[in-house]
C-alpha cells in the first residue's frame, strides 16, 4: 500500500518485462525505485501456451514482484501520469510524484471490432486468460466428445499455442482422460496471410507449415474471421467452422493510462519514442517495452527487446542523474525463434535459418527462456521443472 502522496527517484509504471529489469537494474545501484503493476506480480507471457494447456502451473509463470530486492512493489493500477508535475495517481487515490517516469505498461488484445470476438473468443495476454483455456480445454476433454478448436492468426502467438495444444492433444489430455483419442479433437488455424509466421523467412514458413500439417493441424491461409460464436467462426469467403473454442492470436493493442500532456502515438497506439528511449521531447520521462515505439525504427514487440529496454532506461537515468545525457538505445538482435511443437522450432538468425528438432530444439527453447527470466532463483527453480517435463514428456498440470 502506499502513502496517499510520496516522492522517490524513479517511479516505473508496469511490471512486465520492461518494468522489472528497469527497477532491479535501478534499485542495484542504489537508485530509489517504486514499482506499480494491477496484477502485483510479473507474468511470464512466453509460457502462457504451457500454462493454457496445463504443461506448466500457471504458478511458474507469476513472479512477485515484492521479490526484486531494494525495489518498492506497489499492488495498484495507475489511471494518469502527469508528466508536467511528474507524478503519477493510482485507482486507490494516491499520488506518487517522482524525479523520472518509466512507463513499461505493455501490450493487449485487438479483436478489430470483430463480431462475437469479444464475448466469444478467449485472448491469452494474461495469467487468467491462460487458465480459462486451460479449463474449456479439460471441460470438453473430459466430456468424451468430438471437438473443434479454432486459432485466429498465424504468427508466432497463433502457431506456438497451436503447437501447444497439439502436444497436450498427443501427450496430457489421453494420459489424463479415459477414452480420449487424437481424432476426437480438429484443429483450425485461420490467418490474412499467405504463410503462417509471415515475421519469419520464407524457410522458417515452410517448416512451420510441414510440423503443423503433419500433426493434421487444418491451416486456412488467406483468409479473415468476420464472426465469431460460441460455438463456430466465419471466413470472409462465408465458410462456417465448428469451433468449441476459439483462440484469438490476432491483433495487438496497447495498455496506455492517461496521459498529459499526450503524447504522439503511432498507428496501434503505442507511444513514440525518442532513440534514448525518453516520450518525445520530454526530458524525465521513459517509455518502453511493447507499448512504446522508436519513431524511425519500431522495434518488434518481444521479450527481448523489453528486456534489454529496461537495463538500458537504467543506465539512462543513472547517466542524468550523474548530470550526463541519456545515450541513444542499441538493440541487440538475438534472432527469432518459434517452437512449432516441444520438439520442433525454427531460429532466424539473421539471414540464416535453422530448423531444429528433438532435444536441440528444446535446449535453444530453455536457453532462449532462461536469458528472460528475471531472477537467478527463478531461473534455476524453472529451468529444473521445464526440463523434467519437457525431456521426459510428463506434463504434470493440468488445471483445476
Ligand atoms: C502468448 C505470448 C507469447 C509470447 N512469447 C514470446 C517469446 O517466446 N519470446 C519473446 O521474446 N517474446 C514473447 N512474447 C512477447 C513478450 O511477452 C512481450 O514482448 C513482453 O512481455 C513485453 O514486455 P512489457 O514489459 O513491455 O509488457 P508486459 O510484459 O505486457 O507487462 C506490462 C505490465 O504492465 C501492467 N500494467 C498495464 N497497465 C497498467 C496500469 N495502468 N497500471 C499498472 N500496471 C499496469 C500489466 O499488469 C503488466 O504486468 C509473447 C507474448 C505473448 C502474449
């Protein structure tokens, strides 16, 4: 809870990747640092396909953030910055002024005004978006029926949780329920584009094309939802599928308290950002991570670029807070990864691409995800438990 007013250095507002890295790389070098986030905990989004189909507790995936040392963890949503008294007000009433302002608050779904989206199809953003699918999941598993799955949109989001719940379609669900078979389950994959992970080389594309072909996954490329039921979706070439399910894997938006005075936005919304990675002309005041965009060179909306966004906040305020000027923000380009299926990912690293499969695939996975993860205890805790289940194929979660 905090004071109805209070002042520190730094106030972040956001706790995801972005946030977390800029307040323990702050709080590491003695800089006063709040932290405020709704949810109170940091979610693991790169494992949210996991927790839906229950490969991984949705356990593994919350950090606490009162668990980043030195750093105030505040439990709150933030409705307003006021960038000219550089302060910020929360839904409990209280005020936090601050000298500098990070806003890290990331991105949400975009359903395009699609009809029936909003009420029918399941986003998978958050922690509990993850645990109703996991639960629609075991309810129609359990049933004994045949059921049909739809995923809309085809990147890297459409075919990772398309390949998770293959794998649980495989692995979990005929392990935990009597009678349940393979056959009983269709799976629709439906996207605009020509070719599913369109971020991707042409190479990776096919890959992904030939893993989720073979696991009779039903791809419908080149086309668009225009509505979506409880029970079905509907192409623009007027084709109804059956869908007891339907996951929406299109379309971002961003989560943006008010802010004044406004600043310039792009196209989806995000908050243009100088290259220091401060809100356009302003001197105090950061924006970073997926709802923030670098005016000539939109970075993609990543983990990694999140991450590497708020260490390098840190360092900008530590530079003025020593008098210095913020120096201009350089992305490390690790490549781009997608996990078709546990034993199945293609890298772009690059002009190269690499399809891997078997243990290989699943190593570069762990690799990739481990360098996320915020923490040392955090990192050895789920690298021990991803590996255990991933290697021996024993999911163990299933969600209550
Ligand atoms: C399903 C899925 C899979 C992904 N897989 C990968 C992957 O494999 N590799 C990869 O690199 N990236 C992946 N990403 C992208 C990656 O997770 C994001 O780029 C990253 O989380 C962005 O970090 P962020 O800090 O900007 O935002 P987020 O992690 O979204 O954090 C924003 C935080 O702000 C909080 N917040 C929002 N509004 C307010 C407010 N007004 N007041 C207080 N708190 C607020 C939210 O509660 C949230 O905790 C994936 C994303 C999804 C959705």
């Amino acid at each position: 809870m905090a004071d109805p007013t209070k002042h520190v250095q730094v106030v972040v507002v956001g706790g995801g990747f972005a946030g977390t890295y800029a307040a323990k790389e702050l709080a590491r070098h003695g800089v006063e640092v709040a932290i405020i986030d709704t949810n109170g905990y940091q979610t693991f989004q790169p494992m949210l396909y996991q927790a839906a189909t229950g490969i991984t507790a949705v356990s593994d995936i919350e950090y606490p953030l009162a668990d980043i040392p030195k750093v105030e963890a505040i439990k709150d949503t933030v409705t307003s910055v006021d960038l000219a008294n550089s302060k910020v007000t929360l839904t409990s009433g209280n005020t936090i002024e601050a000298d500098y302002i990070v806003v890290a608050t990331g991105a949400t779904v975009n359903f395009f005004g699609t009809t029936g989206a909003a009420e029918f199809a399941f986003p998978l953003y958050t922690s509990d978006d993850a645990v109703r699918i996991g639960q629609r999941g075991k309810q129609l598993a359990e049933s004994g029926e045949n059921f049909s799955v739809a995923v809309i949109g085809a990147g890297a989001t459409g075919v990772e949780i398309s390949g998770a719940i293959i794998d649980t379609l495989y692995d979990l669900y005929p392990r935990t329920f009597p009678g349940f078979k393979r056959e009983n389950v269709t799976v629709h994959i439906i996207d605009r584009g020509a070719a599913p992970l369109a971020h991707m080389s042409e190479s990776s594309q096919k890959y992904a094309t030939e893993v989720l072909t073979k696991a009779d996954v039903n791809l419908h490329l080149g086309r668009g939802v225009t509505e979506v039921k409880s029970d079905s979706v509907t192409l623009d070439d007027g084709t109804v599928l059956a869908a007891d399910v339907t996951i929406w894997a299109g379309g971002l938006s961003v989560h943006l308290p008010s802010i004044e005075p406004a600043p310039e936005v792009d196209s989806h919304g995000r908050v243009i950002i100088d290259p220091d990675l401060r809100i356009s002309g302003k001197t105090n005041a950061y924006c970073i991570g997926d709802v923030s965009a670098d005016r000539k060179s939109p970075l993609p909306q990543l983990g990694s670029v999140a991450k590497q966004q708020g260490i390098a906040v840190a360092h900008a305020i530590r530079r003025q807070l020593k008098g210095h000027e913020p120096k201009p923000f350089k992305y490390e380009d690790m490549g781009t990864m997608a996990m078709i299926r546990h034993d199945a990912a293609t890298v772009d690293i690059g002009t190269s691409t690499h399809t891997v499969n078997g243990p290989v695939a699943f190593t570069m996975w762990l690799g990739l995800h481990a360098y996320l993860l915020p923490g040392e205890e955090h990192r050895i805790q789920a690298v021990r438990s991803w590996a255990y289940e991933q290697m021996t194929g024993k999911s163990k979660y299933l969600l209550k």
